[in-house]
C-alpha cells in the first residue's frame, strides 16, 4: 500500500531550495552593484520558469510516478511560491532594515530622478515622493513581495503545469488491489 504525502510537506523543500536560490542570485546583483537595474528583475524572473519546471517535475515524478494532473500541478507549484514567498520576505526586510537600509534613498532618488525625465511636473514629483516615502519602508515592501510573488507564482505555475500534466488511462493505469 502506497503511503500519501502531504503537498505541503512534499513541496517544502522545494519552496526553501527556491528561496535560497533568490537570496544568492539577489545577493550577487547586490554585491556588483546591478540591484537597481530592470533588467537583472526580468532575468530572474525568466530563470524562474525552468526552477519551476524543474521543480514541479520532480513532484510529480518523484511522488506521483510520473503522472499528475493539471489541477494537482498548479497546486503543487501555488505551495512552492508560498514557501518561496514567504523566505523572500524575510529576507527583503532584513535587507531593507539591516543590510542596506540606505537602499530605500536609492530607490527613491531613482523614481525622482524618472519622473524629472518624463517631464513631471514638480507639484507631481513632489505628491509621488510624499507618498514614496511611506510606501518604500521594510515594513510594507515584506508583505508586498509575499502578494507580488504569489500573484507572478500563479500566473508562471498555470503556464508550467500545461507542460508538466500528465494523466494515464485510467483503465491500463490502474493500480492493482
């Protein structure tokens, strides 16, 4: 007889693994000095679908015999983000708060300095920085990147999962008594 695993403990690993891979890829753009730029965001985000892959490949080979089902997958990958998202939180506010807590001035010299560039009237400038200023504190950007990184861990699990389904025939597959 076949033992069943919880989803969430069989995906634990996998959510730490994933929230480490961040933190070094995160410390690494920090540490050459690339942590503002757009672009290192968009390739972590493109090497997140392969981690995913990769990810939800394994659950469904390792615990489901190389079948699972769509619905099964996304929830499997949905576990996976909340696991990651959760680490990522932890550590944007120990990065915000103790690492570099002047990262916050980075970033809102940056917006100002984009919003001086499109031509923004200074009332304007002056109305977004004020309300910059309460956003971009340790103790709301945490919390953000948890609904940030769930919302793109769906969208990228959905899309995944297409790839990762696999359902047997349930009248050869069947398992016998």
């Amino acid at each position: 007889m076949e033992e069943k695993v919880s989803v969430w403990k069989a995906n634990i690993t996998n959510g730490l693994i994933f929230g480490l891979i961040y933190i070094v890829y995160s410390l690494i753009m920090y540490f050459l000095d690339l942590s503002l730029n757009k672009t290192q965001g968009y390739i972590f985000l493109l090497l997140q679908i392969p981690i995913i892959f990769l990810m939800l490949k394994y659950y469904r080979d390792g615990f489901f015999h190389g079948y699972i089902k769509y619905g099964q997958s996304v929830g499997a990958g949905v576990i996976i983000f909340l696991y990651y998202s959760v680490i990522v939180a932890v550590y944007t506010y120990v990065f915000y708060k103790f690492i570099d807590p002047d990262m916050v001035e980075k970033q809102l010299a940056m917006v100002e300095e984009m919003l001086i560039n499109r031509g923004t009237p200074e009332a304007a400038i002056e109305a977004a920085m004020k309300i910059q200023k309460k956003i971009l504190i340790p103790e709301i950007i945490a919390p953000m990147s948890i609904i940030n990184n769930m919302f793109t861990g769906t969208v990228l699990t959905l899309l995944v999962s297409i790839f990762i389904r696999r359902e047997g025939n349930p009248l050869i597959d069947a398992p016998e008594s």
